[in-house]
C-alpha cells in the first residue's frame, strides 16, 4: 500500500520556499497543512451559499444549512457514529473536552466522586477536571508511564475502582503512542465507569471506530487532519447527550424562550449555541473527503514507514546524541519523534532548523506533567503526515549535523 505520488503538489504553502530554503513541515502533530481541495471547498462555500443557517426559508439558507449538516453527516460516517445527531461541532478539542466536564462532569460528579487520567494526558483532558475538582471536590487518580513511553496498567482495577470517568488520550502528541482504548473502555464498563477518549492525534491518522472502541464520548480537532482551524467535534452516544446539560446558552440551542424560563432543543444543537461554523465546517468534509480517497489504512502505513526510517535514520547518524523519546517499535506509535538532541536546548535546536527551513516543534507540548516523568523541560518534536517523505526525514538528519557542529559535538 502507499500514497499517490506527487501528494506534496495539493498543498499550496508547501511550495513556498522559506529562508530561501525549501520548506520542510514537520509540525503536523501541532496543526497540519491544508490541501487545496479544502480551501478552494470554503472559498466557493463563502462564494455561493453563504448564509446563516437554521434560520431562513430562502434558497440561500437553505444550502448553508444542508452544508453544515451534510458536514455533520460525513464527520459521523467517518467514525463510525451510530447518527449525525451524535455529532457536536465545537471550535477545537479543547472546547469539547471543556463542554465534557461542564456538562456532563458538572451534573454526574460530587464530592469524593474520582476522575482517571494518565500521566501522558495533554493538558486539554486536565485542565478541565482540575477545574472540576477545584469547584466540586472530585478526585483525579493517574494512570503511570513506563520509560517506554506506555501505560502501566498493572494497577488499573484499583484506579478504577469506585471511579465514574476514565479519560485517556488514543495517541499521545507526545509519545507517539497508541493506547489500547478497547481495552481500558471495557476495564473502564466493568467497574462501572464512563470512557473518554480524547482522539486528536489519533483521527487524523488511523481509521477510527467509536462503536468498536467502547467508548461513550470522542473529541477531536479538525485543523490536525487537513481542516481549517475553529472546528472540532465532541462525539458522545446519544442517550448520555440527550441527559446532559447545555454548555451555553442563546440562540440556536433553544426550543421555546419564556420570562419565566427555556426549554432546549434536540441534540446536537443543544450544545451549539449561537451562528456556527458553518465554512469550517465544510472545509472539514472536504478534508474528510481527500483522506477517504488516500484510504485511511494507506495513510497509516505511510506514516509507519515513514516513522520507522526516521528512528533508523537519527539513531544511527546520531547514536550517541540523539534520545527518541516513546515505544522503539513503530506499528505502536504514531508519526511523532519528541527527542533530546545532545546537551542542546530544544528551542535552540529548533531555531538551527530553522536556518535549514525545516519546522519542528520545542517545548512541553501542553503536556507538563509528562515532561516531569520525563525528567525533562522540554522536548524537540518532529511530526509526519501524507504530505511527508525519506526527503523530509533526510533534511532533518542534515539540518541537525549543523546544530552538533554550531554546538561543537
């Protein structure tokens, strides 16, 4: 299986030369870039049916509302949601996960109730339950990380014992690890416990099944697989939305407004208050639509080689030098090598990049309390999506010998 040739071609901004250099993007764990497909689909949106939605009888709001909720229908489709009605459109993972907590969290959690989290969590799946906790007086339990970059769930029944939630990222932005989300859903169902899967880095990668994972909510962002930015989705099984709370309140999400009072709507427009997003949205299904014809089983194992020549590659040009931090195998991780580079600070090896115009990642990846484990404060990150290839790998191995020689090592 591989990827068309000539893929780097549909992505315009990949073509631009940066410090006179050829652009090497390597940063897609952080956002990823965007094929031309997806912004000619939002330019002709705004060019031919803009309008706002929900709210007109004309022909014009009409196709605005049948392209966000057409939208709606294929972001179902592509996780194997059980109905679009399933699907909530947020503005990232971050506000899903925020929505998550006020909603649900608020209405199910008290005092001396426990949350389960892992200590590889991104701080959109903490922040919140601290949040919660500082309000309500909920417990946060943390699943440990081995020096492999994997869960330690030798201690998991005592963790989940007597907890309402279990919340774990599917692939850390970090580690690159993919975490066996069916088998923590099910430990999660026996001891009678909610699962939570934040799939941020995991939708835009693998092929990716709600039902199959047992889950109960998703999240995940539209802008780290080919989307435009400010459009996420929280995905939950419809008998849990239905009981939950809405997160704000105003227009769109209402089904009658008194002086005395309100009544909601159904879901999923419950929880999207206000004039949606309507052309991001349709960026997303656009998106949707140029990972559907690469097959997302080519993508992966595109990026499984792709990571595989990668660890090979710095490991034995650098053996001495280079730390990859995460599994040594790469069928068990994503497409994301956070490493140490020698006694070189992340940021300046970062910047020596630069100069090269290849673009990685510095800093703690808004995962503070993995780098604690870590016993680090930070990290280089390279991250790799379709548009990448041996080329991009080969200009970061080269970039880096200037680094060791700029640092004399």
């Amino acid at each position: 299986m591989s990827l068309p040739p000539g893929i780097k071609d549909d992505f315009p901004l990949l073509a631009r030369p940066t410090r006179g250099r050829r652009l090497v993007y390597l940063d897609s764990a952080n956002t990823s870039q965007k094929p031309r497909q997806v912004i000619d689909a939002m330019s002709n949106y705004y060019e031919t049916a803009n309008a706002n939605v929900h709210r007109g009888s004309y022909d014009l709001a009409v196709r605005a509302t049948e392209a966000l909720e057409g939208s709606r229908a294929k972001v179902a489709r592509f996780i194997n949601a059980s109905s679009p009605s399933e699907i909530i459109f947020t503005k990232n993972s971050t506000e899903a996960m925020n929505l998550l907590a006020r909603s649900w969290g608020h209405a199910n959690l008290s005092t001396g109730d426990a949350v389960v989290l892992s200590e590889m969590e991104h701080h959109a799946n903490i922040v919140p339950w601290h949040m919660l906790a500082a309000e309500k007086g909920i417990e946060l339990r943390w699943i440990p990380v081995d020096p492999e970059g994997r869960l330690v769930l030798d201690d998991l029944d005592r963790l989940l014992d007597g907890a309402s939630l279990l919340s774990i990222t599917a692939m850390s932005n970090v580690l690159g690890t993919i975490n066996p989300v069916a088998e923590l859903a099910a430990a999660a169902h026996e001891h009678g416990a909610m699962m939570a899967v934040d799939a941020s880095q995991y939708v835009p990668h693998l092929a990716t099944d709600v039902q199959s994972m047992g889950a109960d909510f998703l999240v995940f962002t539209g802008h780290k697989l080919l989307g435009p930015m400010g459009i996420g989705v929280l995905w939950g099984r419809r008998e849990l939305l239905e009981e939950m709370p809405p997160f704000m309140g105003g227009g769109e999400m209402i089904l009658n407004v008194t002086k005395e009072g309100f009544t909601t709507t159904d879901v999923p427009w419950k929880f999207e208050a206000g004039t949606p997003m309507v052309a991001e949205a349709v960026g997303l299904a656009a998106a949707i639509d140029y990972l559907d014809n690469l097959g997302m089983e080519e993508v992966r194992a595109h990026e499984t080689r792709l990571t595989s020549y990668a660890m090979r590659v710095l490991t034995e040009r650098y053996p001495d030098t280079i730390k990859i931090h995460g599994p040594s195998e790469p069928a068990q991780r994503g497409g994301v090598l956070s490493f140490e580079f020698g006694c070189v600070h992340p940021h300046d090896v970062a910047q020596v990049l630069d100069e090269s115009g290849v673009c990685v990642r510095a800093g703690h990846h808004c995962a503070k309390p993995l780098m604690r484990v870590l016993g680090v404060p930070a990290s280089s990150r390279a991250s790799f999506y379709v548009y990448n290839d041996e080329a991009d790998v080969d200009a970061l191995a080269d970039a880096l010998e200037q680094a060791a020689d700029l640092f004399s090592f």
